[in-house]
C-alpha cells in the first residue's frame, strides 16, 4: 500500500463515525470537483448525493508541490471547503503557496 492509500486510510478511520468519506482515487466512478479530481469526498453521513459534499481533499505526498498550484486553484473554486494534505516537512511552502494565491 502506498503512502496516499495509507493517509486517505487514517483520513477515514479517523472520521467515518462522523461522515460518509469517498476514496476518490480507488473508485472506477470517480467524481470530478471544480474540472478536478479530488482524493478524498467528504460527505454528510450515510448520504453521498452531490449535494451533501462538505469536504474535498488533495493529498499530496512527493514532488514540488508548486507544480500543483493550477488543482489548488481549480479545487478551491468548488462550492465545498478544499483542505491540501501535506507531509509535516512542506507544510511551510504549502502554507507560503496557499496564502500567494
């Protein structure tokens, strides 16, 4: 399993009791979010019509993450709150590249 599979695993264990949580990158309907395919779909629990979206998230684990800047953009015009998932050692350029935009 890789390191995307294994954060988007902890996400879910940590709020399934609270939400219905969607792997966007093991479905083979994946659902497209602002032109983008988001990692993670945050739903209202039990519910997983389009309207009860609440949370998308972009998991981002290797490589410059300026290079994701165009998603980043694309994501945070969806209606939804976009919340970036980052390794601890850029949370400090994601923060940088997160305010710049």
């Amino acid at each position: 399993m890789g390191v995307r599979q294994k954060i988007i695993q902890n996400i879910a264990s940590t709020l399934s009791n609270r939400f219905t949580i969607i792997d966007n990158t093991a479905t083979a309907d994946k659902k497209i979010v602002a032109g983008q395919f988001p990692d993670v779909l945050v739903f209202k629990k039990d519910s997983t019509a389009d309207r009860d979206l609440l949370f998308i998230m972009k998991i981002e684990n290797g490589g410059e993450l300026i290079d994701n800047l165009p998603q980043w953009k694309e994501l945070a015009t969806a209606p939804n709150t976009f919340y970036i998932v980052v390794p601890d050692s850029k949370l400090s350029e994601a923060k940088k590249l997160a305010n710049a935009t």
